[in-house]
C-alpha cells in the first residue's frame, strides 16, 4: 500500500493530475502552491475549463476569479482557525475582526496578492 495517498486531496475525476496542474495558467498554479487548503489539480482544471466554455470568460478573466476564489479560501480557513483556537480571538485580533491576509503580506511569510 503506498501511504502518501494520504498527502493528496482526493478526488474521484480521471486523470493525470500533473498534466491538469501544467495546463493551468501560471498565476494558478502559483495560488495553488502557495494556498493554504490542498486543491484537486483536476478539479481546478475542470474550473478553469468551465470559466472559460459555459461562463464564456477570458482567460485572464477564469485566472484571475480562480486565483480570488482559491485566496479566499485560505482566509476562511485561517479564520475559522483563529475562532477555533484557544484565545484565538485574541491571539488574533485581524483575522477574527474579518482582516485579509494580504493586507499583512510581506517578508512574514504570507504571500501578496
């Protein structure tokens, strides 16, 4: 039994999840190595395709709105984080008050949108 199924998100679609991370724009692919959340290749590709056949967007319009929607779930995730955590409201007082994580961006750690 190979034991780093455990490190991948699961996902029920087909296919070779390194060439679906290949054939996303590159900002993606940067959101998705930075994001917090562990994303399906996959299903971001299959986003991606949706954007850009049924929404009819541009591809710079699909990048930008799948890069928004993968950022903001990093900032719930943080969050819900910082309201689960023992004093996590004091702890931090940005996150639990709504605060982006981009507004504290820097050599910290955090990437900037």
């Amino acid at each position: 039994m190979d034991n780093n199924t455990a490190t991948r998100p699961y996902s029920p679609l087909k296919g070779d999840a390194y060439r679906a991370l290949e054939e996303l724009p590159p900002e993606v692919r940067r959101a998705l190595h930075e994001a917090l959340v562990d994303w399906c290749p996959l299903r971001a590709r299959e986003w991606h395709q949706h954007l850009l056949r049924t929404q009819r967007l541009k591809p710079a319009k699909a990048a930008k709105m799948l890069v928004r929607t993968i950022r903001k779930m990093d900032h719930a995730e943080v969050a819900a984080f910082a309201r689960g955590w023992p004093k996590g409201a004091k702890g931090y007082p940005h996150v639990a008050a709504g605060a982006t994580l981009q507004r504290y961006a820097g050599p910290d750690g955090i990437p900037e949108a």
